[in-house]
C-alpha cells in the first residue's frame, strides 16, 4: 500500500494506541512469496513477490504465553468502501489468527459501517472515534516517553537501515520478508545463522549497524516468546528436550532427523576408503543435529518460563531501547515504561544480547547501547 503523509500520521498513531494496550509493535509489515523465475540459480537472494502488507501489527504475549495479534489497516483514500475494506482485513486477521483488527478511514463513517465491522472482529475508526482512542489510552506525543508518533525519528529510523552496507542485504531481507514467512519453529535458528554469515560485516561503529542488529535481536525474542509458548504447555519440567523437539517440527520430523543422522553415520563408518579421507571417529562421534548453542539458548528459555511476567516485555524493551537510546540520547526505560519498569525484563535484556553474541560471533560491542541505559 502506498504511505502517503496522512497515512503514516495514522499508522504511527495506532501504533502508539496498540503501545499503550501493551503490544510489541511493527509498521508496514511485508507478507510475501518466492518469485519463480528461471535465472533464480545465479541469485544470492531470492525474488521475492510482495502479496500484501500490514500497515500496523502488534504482538502481545499473555502471562501464560498465550500470544495475541492484533492489525490495523490505515488509508486516507476515500473512494474506498469501508465495509469492502473490513472484509480484506478479515482475511490478513485469518492469516494470522489476529484477535483485534482496526482499520482507520480519513472519511466520516456510519452507524452502519461500524456495525458491520464490528460483526466481523473489526472496530472502525474514522479521526473523531481515533482520537477518543488516543485520550482514552493516553497515546498522543504529550503523554508517550516514546518516539513511537514522530514522523522524523522513524524516517530516520527506516532511512537510516535501508542504507547500510549492501553485504547486509540477507539481514535486511529476514527482517522484512523472512521472519514473516517462516514457520514459528524455524525463525530462531533462522534469525542465528542469518546474522551469523553477516557478522564480519557487521560494525560497531556503524549506528544502523548496531540498530539492525537490536531489531533482528527484538524479532528474535518474539520467536522465543512463541517457542516459550509451547514449552510452557507440553513441558516444562523439561526445557531442553521440549525446546529440541519444538525447533525440529515436533516429535515426529524429530524421531526421522535423529534416523536419518543415524544412518549417515553408519554409511561413514561403512566406507571402505583411504582412513586419511575420513572424518575422525571423534568427530563422527560428535555428529548432531543439535547447534552447539541449542543449551544456552535452552538455559534461556528455562528462565524465561519460569518468569513470564518479566520474559513477555522483553520485545517492547528492546523497541524502545532501539527508538530512545540506540538512536536518540533520550528518555530511560524507567522513563518510558515508570511503575511498571522491571530490573528482571532489562536483566532478560542483557542475557539475550548476550547470547545471541556468543551464537552468532558478533563483536560484543554491537549491543553497546545497552550500556546507556
């Protein structure tokens, strides 16, 4: 959808109501698919179709880890039908078992319109109904310790990554494209070897750099969050193994990968080559489908479903660390989020930074901005 003006001033505003309602929060979130295409051999990148986007999407994780979406569309073109417009929405609410849907219209609307949204999950809001949302929630600029209304700071903000140096192009594709297409399961491993073949080119003295990183970082965490989800459900008792079996596709893709694993070691041990030619019997030994980081990042997940209260904010502290302190020299986390600040969520912070440091091979003072806190 095209942003004019008037739609980023609406975007950014129900962003701000959805902040306030305690949703992680993302604008112009691009849904997309792989573009056959008979050249596609010689690309680094996939061609990449864009289907449609989501103007505002938020993301909130309940003290159980249920998860919660909730979308808005934003137009200021006021040829479109309202109630045509609600029934589009309905289907990207289905794709992505979205529990509230807003969709903001310049054009007065009717009694009528609104009720058939509402029939639907929608609310429908022209700018007096948007406006009573703002003061209800206290979501304008006045009453926010977070540039989540100014125009300028994520101008700056998108302007600024959509620069960054060219060999980041597969860490910028992820953030835009992949994280959205993938299965829930596949995006931490994904978000891990992603940055991982990008850390080299990765600069700690490079602001976006270490901006991009903070948002892949804050991606990341909503995997997390999500795989906690099932954790907390199937086994708690067990983290590691609950956490293998939910990155692996389930017990079953996990039962067939350890056989598969099983059989190649024995064809190995099997070949009747030159010894020289062959892995050592340590390293065949040591073959696994596990990361190397799988216990660390288990050791995490423990901690995480052991707290939820402090674990479910951790998206939203990394968003404001990102607009406040990553890019601005301006309010605090205590500032921002006042008596509902949590030393364990900035503390979960820090571990996941740290973490993600020692998976990925990143230079630590990538995540040096944590430090202005």
């Amino acid at each position: 959808m095209a942003m004019g003006d008037q739609d980023l001033n609406f975007k950014l505003r129900m962003q701000a109501i959805l902040w306030r309602l305690g949703y992680y929060t993302r604008i112009n979130v691009k849904l997309a698919a792989p573009l056959e295409s008979s050249r596609q051999g010689r690309r680094k990148q996939p061609l990449l179709a864009e289907l449609t986007d989501i103007d505002v999407l938020g993301v909130r994780f309940d003290a159980d880890y249920t998860r919660s979406y909730a979308v808005a569309d934003c137009t200021t073109r006021r040829r479109l039908s309202p109630v045509a417009r609600t029934f589009w929405l309905r289907g990207v609410m289905d794709h992505f078992r979205a529990d509230r849907g807003y969709e903001v219209l310049a054009k007065k609307l009717s009694p009528y319109e609104k009720q058939v949204a509402a029939n639907l999950g929608i609310t429908l809001l022209d700018e007096s109904s948007l406006q009573a949302l703002e003061e209800r929630y206290r979501a304008n600029s006045a009453s926010l310790k977070i540039r989540l209304t100014d125009k300028r700071a994520y101008t700056y903000l998108e302007d600024g990554i959509r620069q960054v140096d060219s060999k980041l192009a597969p860490v910028l594709a992820y953030r835009k494209y992949a994280f959205w297409q993938n299965e829930a399961n596949r995006n931490l491993l994904n978000a891990i070897s992603t940055v991982r073949r990008s850390k080299d080119v990765l600069l700690p003295s490079q602001k976006f750099h270490r901006v991009l990183l903070l948002d892949i970082v804050a991606l990341f965490s909503v995997a997390l969050l999500e795989a906690c989800g099932i954790l907390f459900r199937t086994n708690p008792d067990n983290v590691l193994e609950a956490l293998r079996t939910y990155l692996f596709g389930g017990p079953l893709a996990l039962q067939t990968k350890k056989m598969l694993l099983k059989d190649v070691r024995t064809l190995v041990e099997s070949l009747q080559i030159q010894p020289s030619l062959l892995p050592s019997q340590e390293v065949i030994r040591r073959l696994s489908l596990d990361p190397e980081y799988l216990p660390a990042l288990s050791d995490i997940a423990q901690r995480f479903v052991s707290k939820p209260s402090g674990a479910i904010n951790v998206p939203r502290y990394l968003q404001a660390l990102i607009m406040e302190r990553a890019l601005y020299e301006g309010s605090t986390l205590r500032e921002i989020f006042a008596e509902d600040y949590s030393d364990i969520t900035f503390k979960f912070v820090h571990d996941l930074a740290r973490f993600f440091e020692g998976a990925t091979g990143v230079n630590p003072e990538m995540f040096q901005d944590l430090e202005k806190d």
